[in-house]
C-alpha cells in the first residue's frame, strides 16, 4: 500500500532533493478547500504509483521557506521532481485522470 510522506523544512532535502526516484510533491494548507477536494485522489495515486513514485505533502504555513524557494503562489500546486529538479507542476485542483497524464509523462522521462 502506498504511503504518502509528511514533509517539513527539516526533511525536505533527503526526502525530496536526494530522492533516487521521481517524487511528486503537494503543496497544501488545512484552510484550503481545493486541497482537501484533491486529498483522496492524492492518496489513490500513492497507491496505485506506489514503488515507482515518491508521493508527498508540505503544509505551506509550516514551511513557508520551501514555499518560497519555489514560488509557490496558490495551492494546491503540485510540483514533480526528478533528480532534484523541477520537472513539471500542476497548479490548483485537477481530475485524476489529469494528475495520471502528467505522472505517467514524468516517469517516462
């Protein structure tokens, strides 16, 4: 079953920086409405990309240093990292299947 990684400022880089397979991080807060909306799909992708993607949470009021760093200006923003870098981002709420369509274009980079 695939889990979803809790992340904080002090966890950020080994688990995303350093991370050796892609990870896909969702920026959110607990008074964003969008970001609860997209929570279960979330947690359905974790599962069903369990083993070939690193699925994330960083709560934007506990760590508004990383929000900065990579600009992140509405939420929900979710942003894919491969080797460190930015790959792609999805900004605001999407549907699943287009949250699968940039994953699925991720891991074939």
């Amino acid at each position: 079953m695939g889990k979803i990684v809790d992340l904080t400022s002090e966890t950020w880089d080994a688990e995303v920086m350093k991370a050796s397979e892609p990870v896909m991080v969702d920026f959110w807060a607990e008074w964003c409405g969008p970001c609860k909306m997209i929570a279960p799909v979330i947690e359905e992708l974790a599962q069903e990309y369990d083993g070939q993607l690193k699925v994330c949470k960083l709560n934007t009021d506990n760590s508004p240093d990383i929000s900065s760093q990579f600009q992140i200006m509405g939420i929900p923003s979710l942003l894919f990292f491969k080797d460190g870098e930015v790959i792609d981002k999805v900004v605001g709420a999407a549907s699943k299947k287009q949250f699968k369509e940039k994953i699925d274009l991720v891991l074939s980079k």
